[in-house]
C-alpha cells in the first residue's frame, strides 16, 4: 500500500516538475512586450531638480517614467485600496476577485465587473485587446509572467506610467502636471479621486471636456475612500465641491538649453539634470520678451548667465 503510494507521488511529483518547466519554457519563448515601457517622455531638470522642459513622444503622447519616491503615498494607498487590496499578497491574478467577476459573467452573460488586478491591468496596457473572456485569460497569463519578472514596486511603477488620463496623457505624473500643473507628490483628496477615477474611463470621464461626468466620477471614488477609512467624511463633502481643473501646458522653459543639454544624456535617461536655475531663466524670459516689443521686428535677444566660480550656465535666452 506504502509502495504504491509512493509511486504514484513521484509520478504526481515527475507531472508538476514536467508543467514548471513547460510553463518556464513557454515564458521564455513568448515574453510579456515590455518596449512600450522604454518608450517614455523626458523631461530636462533645473539645478534644484525641477522640470524645466518636458518633450512628448513622436506621436504626441505625454507618457512621464513614474517614480514611487515621487508619488503621494496617499495617492498610492488609497489607489490600491479602490483597485487592488491584494496586491501585495497575490501572484498576479487574484482567486477571489476573479471568481466573483465570473459569476458575474455567468449571470449576465457578459463581462459585468472586471476582477483585473493591477498587475493584469498593466498587462491590457501593454497588449491593448477587446474586452472578452480569452483577453481576460490572456492578461492572467501575463500578469504571472510579470510577477516573475519584476518587483511589485516595478510593476506598481510600470502601470503609473502607462494608464490613461484623457487625451494623450499617459501615466500619473504626465496627468498631475495637466490636470494639476504640478508633481504629483503632495495631492489633495480631490486630486487623489480625480486620479483615480480617470483610468478606468478616461475619455467618457475627461475634466476639460466632459466636467459633469468627471465631477460624478470623483465623487463616487471620494465616498469609497470614505468607506474604506482613508478619507474622513468631512473632507470628502468639501472636496466634491472643489472646481474642475482645466488642461495646463507641460513645463517649456529654456528651449535651446534644454535641447543642448538633452542631445548629451544618455538615450534611456527619463529625467536629465541641468544647471539652469528655474527662477533666474523664467526672469530673463520674461525680461526679453517684455524688451522684444520696444525693438525692431528683424532685432534678436539673447541674455546668458554664468556662474562664475564654476563657469556653469544658470540661465540662457535667445
């Protein structure tokens, strides 16, 4: 009885072995498309480290590399608490969420609730597809390849980058700087349900063109957050009150600088470090453009200032 038994565990056990390897063999030969991911927006950085010039892709897309260290971790907390309260405990794909999501489909007879965890919604952004039942099985399949893969920091990271916010913005910093005209490190509870809410219907739910159904969708997220604990009931009330935003214009200073200084970077830097001083080279641009209506229409401008103990330009016009 011992014997057979035995046997019939090394065969279960020669079977898991044989499936590992299938699956390793398989994840090796069909690799999740991760250079959508190296494709990014840069952004040149004064001395002080704020944006001087951001550059979009060649297809007009706002697409910034998100940094944890750079975030609201409030943002980041309460993201995860609307979207994936497991994140951190599953491999990719979470039992509990899926199985609730198909039941859904079976009572419906369609996809009613998605059960998509981060790591899966990062994989649909990856490899954009209609939204069926053998898509969805598709993402599991690459939500496991991305755990394996990555760090849960990274993958956290890689969907900031890519989720859409109206229009061509792509990823939570290019949407803080349009909607907010500022880093996303230190947000507001309005600020934080605006961005989350948008995601998940980007277009339908645009503050610039559609305001009503932007405000609808925030409040709904502010009273989930209220659920949730992360946001008291009294801040929730007054941030629903808090306007719109409208599309601000990505940071543009120092055109030629920024360009001189970006042809030297290395060509997977996201952000590249400058000597100009924000402050000084807003200044000059201001001051030449103010003296540019006094001149002639063939005259030019140009202002350089430069450190004199280290010889590095702080600010440069014309």
């Amino acid at each position: 009885m011992r014997r057979g038994w035995g046997r019939r565990m090394k065969r279960l056990g020669v079977v898991l072995a044989g499936l590992v390897l299938l699956v390793a063999a398989l994840d090796l030969l069909f690799p999740p498309p991760l250079e959508k991911a190296r494709e990014i927006s840069r952004v040149v950085l004064d001395r002080q480290g704020a944006p001087l010039r951001a550059y979009p892709l060649t297809d007009g897309r706002w697409r910034m590399r998100a940094d944890l260290d750079r975030i609201d971790p409030v943002f980041v907390e309460a993201l995860l608490a609307y979207e994936d309260k497991r994140f951190y405990a599953h491999w990719g794909v979470d039992a509990a969420a899926m199985s609730r999501s198909m039941l859904d489909l079976v009572k419906a007879g369609r996809i009613v609730s998605g059960g998509s965890t981060i790591t899966m919604q990062t994989a649909r952004l990856l490899e954009p597809k209609e939204r069926t039942l053998g898509a969805k099985l598709q993402q599991m399949i690459r939500a496991v390849q991305l755990e394996r893969r990555m760090s849960k920091r990274e993958i956290l990271e890689l969907y900031l980058t890519l989720a859409p916010y109206g229009g061509n913005l792509e990823g939570v910093r290019a949407a803080s700087w349009a909607w907010f005209g500022r880093e996303p490190r230190d947000l507001t509870p309005d600020q934080i349900a605006l961005l989350i809410a948008l995601p998940q219907s980007p277009e339908v739910r645009r503050p610039d063109l559609r305001p009503d159904n932007a405000r609808a969708a925030r409040a709904r997220v502010l009273d989930r957050l209220v659920w949730r604990g992360l946001v008291a009931a009294d801040h929730a009330e007054e941030s629903k009150t808090a306007p719109i935003p409208t599309r601000n214009a990505f940071p543009a200073l120092a055109w030629q600088a920024a360009d001189e200084v970006l042809s030297g970077a290395p060509e997977d830097a996201a952000d590249v470090d400058s000597t100009i001083d924000i402050a000084l080279q807003s200044a000059f641009e201001e001051l030449a453009l103010a003296r540019s209506d006094a001149l002639e229409d063939d005259a030019q401008i140009a202002i350089l200032a430069v450190d004199i103990d280290d010889r590095s330009v702080r600010a440069a016009v014309g």
